[in-house]
C-alpha cells in the first residue's frame, strides 16, 4: 500500500473537478487512518494534508491531538508541519493546548535557534492567557539570548503575549525599555514596534520613554523605525506639550531632508496631529514666527504630493491637507488651484477628498468661482440622454451618481453656512439653485426646496428675481416627466409652486401660470406637490381678480370657469389633501356670480373680496421669538376648558352608530401660511374607558 503525499493530493482535487466532493472524502477516510500509524513520516504527511484539506473549509478539530503529537517530533521538518497545523486550526478553547505548555518549553530551551523560532512563531498564533502566564517567565529572560535573531522573534512573540495575558507586561517593561538600547538595529526595531503598538491603547504609560525615542529619532538612519518613533511622539505630545518645542528641529530637519515619502508623510501627518502647529492667528503672518514656516513648509511638500503621478500620494496629500485645513487655512488656499485640478481625477476617491477640502476653502470672496467649477462636475452628464441611459446600468454610473450627489450636497452646505453668510448675490444663488434641480439620477429636492422658500422669505430684494425663476422650473414639463424615475428632484416643484403664489405680485403673466399650475399632467406629481399647486393657483387667481377690477367680462369669466373645471376634476384625487383643496377652491368659485346682468359689466363683489383671505405680508420669524412671547396671566394649559361630563363608574352609554345625525361633525380652518383649508366629515368614533368615555 502506498500513502498519497501532499503533492499527490493536490493533483488529485485538480483531476477531479467533477467529483471533487467525492474525492476528497475518500481522501479524508484515507487520513483518518494514516495519522493512527506509528510511522512519525506517514503521520506528518498527513497532518501536512490535513491542513491543507482545512483551509478547503473542511475540519480537523478531530485531530488535534495528532497534530501535538507532530509537533514533539525530534525532526525539524515535522516539527515545522506540526506548528504550521496548529497555527492554522486551533482555538482559543481547543482542549489540547494544555498539553502544549511543556512542550513549547522545552522547544523554547532547545540547542537548535531554528527549533526555538518555530517555537516563537507558533506560540504567537495559539497562546491563551493560560500559555502566556506559563511561558512568560520563560520568554522574559530569553530577551538576553546571544542570538539577536532570536532576541527580535521575543520581542514581537511577547506583544502577543501582552494581549491575553497583561500582567506579564508590567514584569517585562524594564527589559522591554532595556531592548530599545540593544547593540542590534533589527532588535531595537522590534522594541519600537511592539511599544508603539501598545501605546496605541494607553499612550501616557510610555512617557518616561521619550529620552531614548528622541535619540533613536535623531540619530537612527532606519526609515520604517523612524516612522514608527514620530508616530508614537504623535501620539505623546498632546499628553506632554512641552515635547513639542524638543521635537520640531528634527522633525523639520527630516521633513526637509528624507526623500523617502512614507517618512515624509509620516512626519507632516505628526506635526498637524501632534499639535506642533498650532492654530491661525492674526498675527502668524510673520516669516519670522516658527509655526507659520513650519505650517508653510509642510504645505509645499504636500503639493509634491499632489502633483505626483502615483494615485495612492496624491490621495494622501489630500488628505493631510484636509487636516491641516481648519489650523492654517489661508497656508492651504494658496494652493487652490492645484487642489481645483484634482476635481477632474478619473479616481473618484481622489475627487471625494479634492471636493472635501475644497468645500472648506469657501469664503466670501471665492464662493461663485468654485459653485461654478462644481457645477461643472455635475451638469454636463443632463447633456445626453442615451449616454445617459447606457451608464446607469453600470457600477460607474452608481458611483459617479454618488460623487454628484455629494457635490450638490457640499454646495448646499457650505452656500447656507451661518444663514448664508457667504452669500453676497442671492440673485445668483438662486439662480444655482434652480439649476441643481436639472442635475440628474439624485434627490435632493427637498433640500433645494427647503432653500429656495427660505431664501425668498428672508430677502425681500430678490422675490421678484426668484417668482421668474419658479416660473422657468413650473414651465418645465422634463421635471414632471422624471417624476417616474426612482431618483428625482421634483421635490423643488413644492417651493417653485409656493413662491409664486406667495408672491404672486411679481408675475408677469399671472393666467399662463394658472394653467401650467392646474393642468391634468400635474397629477403625476406626489399629492403634497399637488396641493401646493392648486393653493398657490387660487391664490394666483383671486390676485388677478382683485388687482384687475376693470377687466373685461370675458376673461374673467372663461379663467373662472377654466379654474372651475379644473378643480372639479381634482376634487376625486386619491389623495386627501388634494380633494380638500380642489373641493374648497371649486366651491369658493362657485359662489362667484358671474351672470350676465342689464347694468354696465363689473367684477363680483365677492370675488374682489376672494384676495382678503390672503391679505398680510409673511415674514421671517427668529428662531427664539416664541420664547419673548409674555405668557398671558392665569393661563393653565393643561386645564380643560370645558369640563367632561362625570359619567357613572358602572355604567358607560356608548352612542351608537347608526345615530348619523349625533355622530356627524364638520370642521372647517384656514391659515395664513396657505398651508391648507380643512372640509371634513366623519362619524364621532368613540373609545370606552373604565370610568369615562372619551370621543376622539
């Protein structure tokens, strides 16, 4: 009988593709009585096959114990099978690792420095809090082997040994802090790293470390531990400010000498988080003053960052001078216009960060010139409909329609800042806003909507400007039409409809616009759009009336009837609010008298009077002028102002439904703010408590 080595295994799985489950069960029968031989040699193929069967997906928790038996093999290359097998599939709960601690030991002791790496290596991956308790005496004083290979592998063996087990960090640290002075640069290494990874969690315990880390930084020529050591004083010197002044020549001196960017970077990203710059003051401006030069300094490298060609810098340069951004801003916007380049990146990670630092740029002076760059990010893809069409589908289009998003968020952001601080020409901002509404495959609507109503009720000077723009946005039927895509924007019809019949005195054609408010295909739109339109068209309507007394009879009454028609039809919308509003304005209008009398032609009284129900200018309203409101005197809120009727505690009378004309109740209300006038009827539902009746 001849045993199937590893490699036989492997070509076996690849020559059955078809009935590759199959195979490898039979495989697994074939181990399972392999690893019961005596034959260390056929008892460590196996295993070796094993192994490989589990990162298959298939398990060997079976035969762990076989595995330890691998492993205290006198042979080194079984010994190495048996490691690599436990590293792979024990656990933390695996029964058997109490049988490793022994023999982990004597490997740890071995003669042969390879068997004691191996030992090293596979106590990193398998130790539980019991095994570093046990072996960490053990590794302690290994820390002085002759073989600074072997002092490097303790090293980073006890950082895992730290994590299950942490007493034993409080025991080592004197020798952890001896290793940073080693004669061996790869030793010292390693005592860097494994510091700098458990300063992570507590950086103020490694303090008193600062003396040998400063020397290590000004006189070590090893980059990757150099970036370690300014990490680590990174972290340290917001605990410790007076590290600051000590640390600054040399890192500046690295800053400006290294041609290694990972170091570079490294050392810029310390000095922005690492407090060593501190914040933008009037009077920084100096040449002279060491946080600007230092400031000044780290910018223009970032821009060689920037510039390069390598995707994966230019990112991180971004993102260092988002950073650096909110500490010295008019340092980073020197750079605009490289920073502006980068917007037109193919990555679209690069343009998220570009557009990140960008909308922290914005000032009063710069706004329109970047609005204006970021709008071209985003209005030439409305260009081409089928381009259009054929790039949705794809996982571009989804990420690009993400960017766009973002873009038009970041505008909306940054442009209401503080209550539009920035803002000096609202003409021309809600101008941009009614182009944002053009922008395709997202949905942000109801925040441009949110924007338009509030920039007209606050600025008087521009509501004739935004009553034209709204009519432009009404006029548009492509708005309409997306309403049947998943991602639209119809939602900034709700304020072009609102402006306009808010402020309907500045129309230039008020009848053109109550036909586009009240016609049929407005009914693809959501009913609270509807509602508004049909609003702001009687609102529209009872103007023209009032401000045109002397009109003709004609017009008058083919509009009134136009309306009435219209309303009529809305009045058995499906939705509520709707119905309530066509059925009022129909009714209103058709109190109207508009027959023809013997006298001379005038407009009805009662329709001139239509336009009182929305005399009042509306205006702003501060944020805390409820709170100057006097509270009037003897107000009790939470008394009733009529007192319910004491009904018995044993005896409930529930009125009964068929009684129509007690159930029956009619509410009508009006409010200035056009928000809606209410007509309903409905049966008195009543719910019956323990010792009253209360009618809801």
């Amino acid at each position: 009988m001849f045993e199937k080595s590893l490699t036989d295994l492997i070509r076996g799985i690849r020559a059955n593709k078809k009935n590759e489950e199959a195979y490898i069960n039979q495989a697994l029968d074939e181990i399972r009585g392999e690893v019961r031989r005596n034959d260390p040699d056929i008892k460590a193929v196996a295993v070796a096959k094993l192994f490989y069967l589990h990162m298959h997906g298939y398990d060997m928790s079976w035969a762990s114990f076989h595995v330890v038996e691998v492993m205290s093999s006198s042979k080194f290359t079984h010994k190495r099978i048996g490691y690599i097998a436990a590293a792979i599939s024990f656990k933390q709960d695996t029964d058997v690792l109490m049988l490793c601690t022994n023999l982990i030991k004597k490997d740890l002791s071995s003669n042969n420095f390879l068997e004691t790496a191996l030992a090293l290596n596979g106590l990193c991956t398998i130790v539980t809090p019991d095994l570093g308790r046990d072996l960490a005496p053990d590794l302690i004083a290994m820390l002085n082997h002759s073989r600074p290979y072997i002092r490097k592998r303790v090293l980073l063996c006890l950082y895992k040994v730290f994590l299950k087990y942490p007493e034993a960090l409080r025991v080592a640290f004197p020798r952890l802090k001896d290793k940073l002075d080693d004669s061996d640069p790869s030793v010292v290494s390693s005592a860097v790293n494994v510091i700098c990874e458990l300063a992570r969690k507590n950086p103020k315990s490694y303090l008193n470390l600062a003396p040998q880390l400063y020397n290590l930084l000004t006189n070590s020529s090893n980059n990757w531990m150099l970036i370690k050591i300014v990490k680590l004083f990174g972290a340290l010197t917001p605990l410790e400010p007076r590290l600051i002044k000590k640390l600054v020549p040399p890192i500046t001196s690295l800053i400006q000498s290294t041609t290694a960017m990972s170091l570079l970077y490294e050392c810029i990203h310390t000095v922005i988080t690492g407090q060593m710059i501190s914040p933008e003051t009037p009077g920084s401006d100096s040449e002279d003053n060491q946080d600007t030069a230092l400031a000044r300094l780290c910018v223009s490298k970032l821009q060689l960052f920037v510039e390069d060609a390598d995707q994966n810098l230019k990112y991180l340069g971004l993102f260092a001078l988002c950073k650096l951004l909110p500490l010295r801003p008019r340092a980073v916007t020197e750079h605009r216009d490289t920073i502006l380049e980068c917007l037109d990146d193919k990555d679209i990670s690069i343009r998220m960060r570009a557009l990140e630092l960008i909308s922290g740029m914005v000032t009063k002076k710069n706004v329109i010139d970047i609005v204006k760059k970021l709008m071209l990010q985003v209005t030439p893809l409305s260009e081409s409909k089928d381009s259009r069409a054929n790039a949705s589908a794809s996982l571009f289009a989804a990420s690009e329609n993400n960017y766009s998003l973002e873009v038009v968020s970041r505008i909306l952001q940054f442009c209401s800042r503080n209550t539009y601080e920035l803002i000096t020409d609202f003409e021309w901002y809600v101008a941009a806003l009614a182009r944002l509404v053009h922008v395709p495959r997202i949905s942000v609507g109801t925040e441009i909507s949110s924007q338009l109503i509030d920039v007209a009720v606050r600025v008087k000077e521009v509501r004739p400007f935004a009553v034209a723009q709204m009519v432009n946005l009404l006029s548009d039927t492509s708005i309409i039409e997306s309403s049947s895509l998943e991602v639209n924007n119809v939602e900034a019809l709700f304020a072009a409809g609102w402006i306009c019949g808010e402020f309907n005195e500045s129309l230039a054609d008020p009848l053109e616009l109550l036909d586009i408010l009240t016609a049929p295909n407005i009914s693809k739109l959501p009913g609270r759009i509807q509602a508004v339109y049909l609003h702001a068209s009687f609102k529209i309507y009872s103007s023209w009336v009032h401000r045109s007394v002397h009109m003709a009879e004609d017009p008058f009454k083919e509009n009134t009837a136009m309306l009435q028609g219209r309303y009529h039809k809305f009045s058995t919308s499906e939705d509520l609010e709707v119905q309530e509003r066509a059925s009022i304005s129909y009714q209103l209008l058709n109190l109207v008298d508009v027959k023809t009398s013997v006298e001379e032609w005038t407009v009805p009284k009662l329709a001139l009077e239509l336009s009182s129900l929305f005399d009042g200018e509306l205006n702003p309203v501060g944020p805390r002028a409820q709170k100057k409101v006097p509270l009037p005197e003897g107000l009790d809120l939470d008394k009733y102002i009529y007192e319910p009727e004491v009904e018995p505690a044993n005896e409930v009378d529930v009125p009964d439904d068929s009684d129509a004309d007690d159930g029956l109740f009619r509410e009508l209300t009006s409010s200035r703010n056009g928000d809606r006038i209410v007509e309903e009827d409905d049966r008195r539902r009543t719910e019956v408590w323990p010792s009253r009746v209360v009618f809801v």
